[in-house]
C-alpha cells in the first residue's frame, strides 16, 4: 500500500473521496497550485474565526507556506472567486 505521506493523501476530502482525489492525480488532473490555495483559504478562515487578526492570521499562514510573501498569501485568501 501506498504511503499517504506525500500530500496527506486527499488535502481536500472535505470536497472529493480519497478514491477520485488519486485517479485525478494519477492522470495529473490535479492543479497543485489550487489545492494549495484551498487549503491556505481554509485554514485562514479557521484562524479567523477563533478571534485572530487578519495580519496575524497571515503571519501565522506564512509559517507554514515560508516561500509565500505576505502580499501573496493576502491575495490569495482575499481573491474572489469568478
């Protein structure tokens, strides 16, 4: 069996089963970058939704995602969706 190390298997089950989410990436149907950004999205509404400033709700993001510039990060949580 496979490690589910790589990506924690399925970063978003909360929207497709484990099952889709790996015939998708096995195909390479899976836009890294979107996912990324999901996962960013969420994770900022969690912090600010525990009373955490915005500022500090990114400062907190860019722990985790250190090549991403503050601006970056603000955009992406900030970006509407089309």
């Amino acid at each position: 069996m496979q490690s589910t190390e790589y990506f924690s298997s399925n970063p978003i089950s909360d929207l497709i089963s484990d099952d889709i989410y790996d015939l998708l990436q096995s195909r390479g149907l899976i836009n890294e970058k979107s996912v990324r950004d999901y996962i960013i999205r969420k994770k900022f509404k969690n912090l600010r939704s525990n009373k955490m400033s915005a500022g500090d709700a990114i400062d907190s993001l860019r722990k985790d995602y250190p090549y991403l510039q503050f601006d970056s990060i603000r955009k992406i949580v900030y970006q509407t969706r089309k």
